[in-house]
C-alpha cells in the first residue's frame, strides 16, 4: 500500500507548529531534531499543525550562530498541503489498568490512526481517573499522542478527551456505541465507536444498558491487547487493507 500525506513524504521526521506556512519549532522538538534525531543541514523534515495542513521544510545551514533555532530552523520548501480527516472517524474507549499501560495504549491507537481515544471510568474500573489525578494524566496522554503522531507522521493528531462514563461516551460519539466482548460480532464500520471495559469485564448492567457487543476472536484478551486490536480491525478496513467479515 502506497504510503500518502506525511508519511510519503520521506522526510527524516515530523514536528507539529502552530502555522506551516512560517513553523517556529519548539524548544522541545528543536531538541529532539537536532540532539536526539542529529538531523544536520538541509535534511527533510514534514511540519504540521495536526489539523491536516503540512509541507516539507529542510533544516537550516549554519548562519553565523552555533545553530539555528525557532523561528530559523525550518525553511519551508513547496505548497501547504491540506489532508482530509479519515472517513467514517473511529474512536476507541478504554478503562485504564495499572501501571504505564494506558500510555502504551494511547501511543498504539495513535499510531494505527484512530481519531478520537477516551479514557473510561466503568463499574468495575480499578484505576479511577478522577479530580486532581484526571487533571495530571490526560495531559500526559495528549503529549504522548502528539509524540506518536510525529512519528508515524499523522497529519491530524487524535482527540484524547477527558475521562468520562459510558453514559459521557454516548454523548461524544453521536451514534452507536458497540462493548468489546467475548462472543460479540465482528469489529464493522457500521459502528465506529467501540469501548473496552476493564480487566474484570463489564458489568451486567453495562452490557444491558448499551445492547451491542463486539467480539475480538476466541480467547479472552487483556485489556490492553483489546484495545489495540479492535483499533487495528476497524483502522484496516477503513483503509481497505483488512477485508469485512464474510
């Protein structure tokens, strides 16, 4: 499959400013281009605002200063170009478990290019998001996104909402909302938004409440490798390289 938008652009990276058409980097990407990546002068590099306008640039030569920065580190080469946001958008529910995996989570959904990632409170959650911790880690999954976005050179970055309920998710998806379940149907683009409880299942009542279930193969799967599989599914047949169920 031909790879399109930033990611065939065969820059050496991607970095996201607020405006392409002028990109002032980053502090912290500066950093990273430079120290941790060692592009050197006139290497390629994707600049994005994350809301699908992009051009290539190349890294600036020397100009009488030890290094370019900010403003002076890109000079844009060519067009803006302007993607359209993957159609039908696809969003991913997960209730976080413990430890660092809910950030691995959000850094593989990204990757696979799913559009919209919320973080789920549920009956039988563990790890509760809440308050003063909700206002700590949402944050810190919308940076890591943003990170894995640049890497796999998205040209939209994934909304990371605020952590919120099954009933909250309704709300969001504007439409069907589908439970991860052993013994559901297959993942389908008939229903785009699909939520994994945690890992002691959903509750009775959830699964009633909600009435539609999606099955993700014979075996009972962590949390997390649900997460990351349904978003695989339904990210391959939007993309048309993973065929519909049949």
């Amino acid at each position: 499959m031909t790879l399109t938008g930033p990611a065939g652009a065969g820059a050496a990276a991607m970095v996201f400013v607020d405006d392409p058409t002028a990109p002032r980097v980053a502090a912290d990407d500066a950093h990273h281009l430079l120290d941790v990546l060692r592009l050197r002068p006139g290497e390629l590099v994707v600049a994005g605002d994350g809301r699908g306008r992009w051009t290539t640039c190349r890294i600036a030569g020397p100009d009488g200063r030890d290094r370019p920065a900010g403003d002076d580190l890109l000079i844009p080469e060519g067009d803006v170009r302007v993607d359209p946001p993957a159609d039908p958008p696809i969003t991913v529910a997960f209730a976080p478990v413990k430890g660092d995996r809910p950030e691995w989570v959000v850094q593989k959904l990204t990757e696979l290019g799913v559009d919209r990632i919320v973080p789920l409170v549920t009956a039988r959650s563990v790890v509760r998001w809440d308050g003063e911790r909700s206002a700590r880690v949402v944050p810190r999954l919308r940076r890591i996104a943003r990170e894995a976005s640049a890497q796999c050179r998205r040209a939209h970055l994934p909304e990371i909402t605020e952590v919120t309920t099954l009933d909250g998710l309704v709300t969001v998806a504007s439409g069907l909302v589908t439970l991860a379940q052993p013994g559901g149907g297959p993942p389908t683009l008939d229903c785009t938004t699909v939520a994994v409880g945690p890992e002691g299942g959903w509750d009775p009542a959830e699964l009633a409440a909600t009435g539609s279930t999606t099955g993700l193969g014979p075996t009972v799967l962590r949390a997390e490798t649900a997460a990351v599989s349904v978003a695989a599914l339904l990210c391959g047949l939007r993309a048309g390289v993973v065929g519909p169920p049949g």
